[in-house]
C-alpha cells in the first residue's frame, strides 16, 4: 500500500482496500481519500474504530477549497467503508448518496489557441527541469489533444502499453474499471518512438512511459496541471478567457475538432458517434455528444451546414423590428 494508517479505524480501511483490489479494482485515488479519512478519524475521533452519523455528518460537510463533486467523492468512500464494516458484522452509519455529479462546463480551446499553446510549449528551454521531462510533456499533451485521452489514462501508461507496429496505445482499468484500445493518428507512432528513443538514455530501467523525476513513479498529476497552467499563461490571449482551461479540455477539443471535421465533409455523424464514443470510453454516443453541445464555435459549423433555417425562419429586417 501506498500509505501508512494511525487510527483506530485504519484495519477496517487496510481490510476495505485490500479487497477492492482483490476483486479488480485499482483503488489508487480512493486510497488517497482514505488515508485522508485516516488523518480525520486522528483529528477529531481518536478511539473510534466505526463509522457513526456525527462522523459521517462531520465528514460530509462541504470545504471552502473543494466543490460539491469532490465533496460527494469523499462521502461515497465513507459509504464504501460503512458497508464493508456491516459486511463484517459489526455496527455501522451508513450515509446516504447525496448529490448527483454536477457536470461543469469547461472552456474548450479553439484550433488557433491549440496552435499558439503548442508553439509555445515547443519553444520551452529547459532551466531547472532535465530534457527527459520537457519532451515528455510536449508529447503528453499531443496525446489528450490528437487521441482525446483522459489526464490519467495518459500519465499512466507504461512502455509494454504502445504497439508500435500496430500503432495501438491499450489503456487499462480506466474510468468505470473497463480496458480498451486507442489507435494512435498517422504521425502518433514516430512522435512517440522518437521520444521513447530520446528517454531510454535517462530513464531505461523505468516502465513509465512517462516517467517522473523519481523514475521509478509516473509523472505526477499535479505536475501536469502546473506545466500547462504555466505555459497556457504566457499566451497574449490567456487573460481574455472566461474560464481557466485545464489539461482535460484538451480531451474536449478533440472531441470538437472530430465531430467539426465530420460536419465539413459531410460525414454521417450518426454513423460514426458510436466508433467515437469507443474510442473515448464513454458509456454512450449521448455522453460523447455533451461534449460538443458546450462549445460556441461548434455551433458555427452547423449553422454554416444548415440549408434549412434561412427558408423556414426568414431574417428579420431592420422595419420589422418595432
């Protein structure tokens, strides 16, 4: 395990983590929540060895640095823990699901700011961080942007997870605990065999693909959010953006630059929602589709398409208007 547990309750979180990955799960970010779990029980319950309504009430309750879908996360953990408690007879508060997932709505960079982002990463000259890392993010960007990967779908792929005669990245145990295949674009084969050639100078004996500066673990999430937020900053247009984008909305802008580039050539986008809706690792076209529907400049393409609406809903002239 990743972490070490002081309280009272921690064999009943030991025995919890335990078998979730005995039954298949990774449980890598619900470990994080319990060890924080943990450290509440040694704050305020020191002694407790189950779960009660005043710890699940004190637990629930909502901090000023975190939003309502990280807040109702953490309550399903004490959930998980509940029932496991119950499954082992002994008493425990089970706390109800509160809340459903509140789906923010992201910015999405158009194709001129994705331009300009990249240009400026490339043009990135290493000060303190050594060269394996700086071509590790201007290749682990490109993936979320031409492969529409999920931040840690990414980040956590290992050497042994690229074909390369086929061209297939394997993504395992992503979202919903499901393994999939993702082919990578025409040039998507030789950027990545470049900079695998390029690192196996620094980090052969590492089996991440991107490896962080401690080799022997993956680059770390938060080290990813904080490359792109510094160089997205340096951009003209960044202070005239209505919302901070973050690395997962390059995985939205794939999704739009697709579904534009299907409406231009005239593709059946019925037809091929579904393959896209694979590709993402999404349960349904309807939540690949959510993506697009968020996105002003998408609406531009199909009203460019559209040969209808002019005839059925005439423009309003200038004297009509009173």
């Amino acid at each position: 395990m990743k972490y070490s547990y002081e309280s009272d309750i921690r064999a009943h979180i030991i025995g919890l983590i335990r078998q979730k990955r005995a039954d298949g799960y990774s449980y890598t970010t619900e470990e994080y929540h319990l060890k924080k779990l943990d450290e509440f029980y040694l704050a305020f319950f020191p002694g407790e060895t189950s779960v009660t309504r005043d710890i699940a009430a004190k637990w629930a309750e909502i901090r000023p640095t975190e939003g309502e879908n990280y807040r109702n996360s953490r309550v399903r953990i004490l959930r998980q823990l509940s029932l496991y408690i119950l499954s082992l007879g002994f008493d425990a508060y089970v706390p109800r699901n509160i809340g459903k997932v509140v789906k923010t709505v992201l910015y999405i960079p158009s194709r001129e700011e994705m331009t300009a982002f990249f240009n400026k990463l490339d043009s990135w000259k290493p000060v303190r961080y050594c060269g394996r890392t700086v071509q590790g993010y201007k290749v682990l960007f490109r993936l979320y942007y031409c492969c529409g990967l999920r931040s840690s779908e990414a980040r956590l792929l290992k050497k042994e997870d690229v074909d390369f005669d086929r061209g297939i990245l394997t993504i395992y145990k992503s979202k919903g605990y499901k393994d999939r295949l993702v082919y990578l674009p025409p040039d998507g084969k030789e950027v990545l065999y470049d900079y695998l050639s390029f690192t196996e100078k620094a980090a052969s004996h590492s089996p991440w693909l991107f490896p962080g500066h401690d080799v022997s673990r993956p680059i770390s999430t938060r080290a990813i959010q904080l490359r792109f937020a510094d160089c997205w900053n340096k951009l003209p247009f960044a202070t005239s953006t209505d919302k901070r984008p973050s690395p997962h909305c390059l995985r939205h802008a794939f999704v739009v630059e697709r579904m534009n580039d299907w409406m231009r050539k005239g593709r059946d986008m019925q037809a091929l929602l579904p393959y896209l809706s694979k590709h993402l690792g999404h349960k349904s076209p309807s939540e690949t589709f959510y993506y697009y529907h968020l996105v002003n400049n998408a609406f531009d393409v199909i009203k460019a398409k559209d040969k209808v609406s002019d005839r059925i809903i005439p423009e309003v002239l200038d004297y009509e208007d009173i």
